[in-house]
C-alpha cells in the first residue's frame, strides 16, 4: 500500500466537497479512487425496472433480470438501470477507437483532447465501481462482493486496474504533459489492447453477479442510485458524464458490427434512476448531445414504456 500522487481531472471535482480541502490518496496507483470530505482517494447488462418516480403515474414493474434492451414479449423496451455502467463500456470503448483512428492521422490535437474527456469520464467510471466514501456510496465492486461471494475481488478486477494505471500515465505523459506523437503511437495501442480485455472480463464476471443479485431479490436500482451515482451529483459531472457518453455512444453506434441500441438504452437507464427534476434538466443535456432523430428515438422508447405501463396498471 503507498500513496500515488498523480494530476486529477479538476473538472471531475470542480466545486465538490468544498467544506474541505482536497488530497489525494491512492490504495492503489490506478484510476479508482475514493472520495471523503478530506479526501479523494485515486458494469453489466443486467438492470431492474423503471424508476416510479420518473415514470409517475405509470407503476414500475418489478425488478427483473431481463437483458438490456429487451421488451419481452414483443412489448415496449424496458429500461435496465445498471446499463449506466455496461454502457459506459461502450462509451471508454468508443472514445479509445477515435483516439486511435486520430493517432493513425497523426492528429496529435484531436487525440489530446478526446483523451482529455476519455481521462475524466473514466475517473468518474472508476469511482462508480470503486465508491465515494464522504456520501457512504461503496461502488459497484464492494456491492457486488458484499452480494456475490467476493466476486469482483476473487476476479482480480482491483488487480487489473492496478496494471492499466501504469499504462494511463504513460498516455497522459505522452499525449498531455509532454505531447509526443511517436511514443504515444507505442503506448496507447497497448493501453486499448489491455482496457479493452478488462471491460470484457468486468462484463463476464459482474453481469453474472447483477443476474444473481435480481434474481436473489436485491434492489438493484435503489443501490444505483445510492452506492454508484453520487459522484455524478457532484458540481457539473452530471453533465459532463450525459454529455460526452451520448455523443461517443451515437458516433460508435454507427460503426459497430452488429449495431446495437446503445443510445437507446443508455438514456432509458438514466431516465429510470432520475427524480421527475433531475429528468427535466438531464434530459435536456442529453437533447443537446444527440443529433435530433436519436433523441426523438429515445424520448420516444421512454413515451413508448410508460403508455405500457399505464395501459396494464388500468386494465
């Protein structure tokens, strides 16, 4: 165990925890780190019915372990909460193609900037799964231990992230504190090879565990909503994180073989965890970030899933 003082993102906690001053602190030198009042320590198909709230008056369906864009039955699209973190995936996976493809055109600038963006966006992953200590929100990684026999630790994912932050700081070295095309174009093709295997191996053992955990009864969504999604409350994470996921989600839904709705079911997760406020302003911020025909398509899955919902709840 050591400390590992590395440049954080300043916009990841820009004007939170302001009642304290800011350190950093490391239990391991990698991406996760965890979050206090006097302290900022540097998954999965699965998900479980609409939020009530957001889709008052329509009643929510139980919790179920429906795969995620799946209406079942030939009805409306059910959203699936925990695809705020498998969707991420998506996101990290689609930020790190366009940095390549900008490093093969030797587009230094380009690549410098959406690895600025992939850096943050990452952080705030990280902390998803790894927890925010000053809100007691564990992370999906303790919760998925608590709930499933040590599965995230007995899976090395805590190892793996401690073996591609060796990795990280070589790219941050060579595309932001000493720009370096050349270095950069050996570097990041080994940390995209490397990440990219570790989302795999999140996605097989934590989708596995999601399932058991709908199955077993637990509420998934309410432990979205208060173990993971904190640090997206923080000062302008919120929209930082919807912004940049719908973008790179929308430009790699176009490429990817074969297409998935990834937009779709994104926005439909974040709708089913968002209080009827918190929709009014997130769902403007993701109006703005989508080309107008893929937002029509997601407001109109939602619209879609609640004329469901209220038509059973009267019949």
């Amino acid at each position: 165990m050591f400390a590992v003082i590395r440049p954080i993102p300043a916009l990841v906690v820009k004007q939170a925890v302001k009642q304290a001053p800011l350190r950093i602190v490391a239990r391991r030198p990698i991406f996760h780190y965890h979050y206090s009042s006097s302290s900022f320590h540097s998954f999965s198909k699965m998900g479980c019915g609409a939020s009530t709230e957001a889709a008052a008056p329509a009643p929510a369906p139980a919790e179920s372990a429906k795969p995620a864009g799946g209406g079942g039955g030939g009805g409306a699209p059910s959203p699936m909460p925990m695809a705020i973190m498998r969707n991420a995936h998506g996101v990290i996976r689609g930020a790190m193609k366009e940095i390549q493809e900008a490093l093969d055109k030797n587009a230094l600038v380009t690549a410098t900037e959406l690895w600025k963006k992939l850096y943050r966006f990452q952080e705030l992953h990280m902390v998803m799964e790894e927890g925010f200590e000053s809100k007691n929100a564990i992370g999906l990684f303790k919760l998925m231990d608590e709930k499933n026999d040590q599965a995230a630790t007995k899976a090395g994912l805590h190892d793996q992230h401690t073996t591609l932050s060796k990795l990280e700081a070589q790219v941050q070295e060579c595309l932001v504190t000493k720009p370096d095309l050349a270095k950069d174009k050996e570097v990041f093709p080994k940390f995209l090879a490397d990440n990219t295997a570790h989302l795999v191996k999140e996605e097989e053992i934590l989708m596995s565990a999601v399932q058991s955990m709908v199955k077993g009864g637990v509420p998934v969504k309410k432990h979205i909503k208060t173990d993971l999604m904190p640090i997206l409350l923080e000062g302008d994470n919120m929209e930082f994180f919807l912004k940049f996921a719908n973008e790179t989600l929308e430009t790699y839904e176009k490429v990817e073989e074969p297409p998935k709705p990834k937009v779709r079911v994104f926005g439909m997760a974040v709708w089913a965890v968002a209080s009827p406020d918190q929709w009014k302003q997130w769902s403007a911020w993701i109006e703005e970030s989508l080309s107008e025909a893929k937002y029509k398509q997601v407001d109109g899955a939602i619209q879609a899933f609640k004329a469901e919902q209220a038509s059973k709840a009267s019949s």
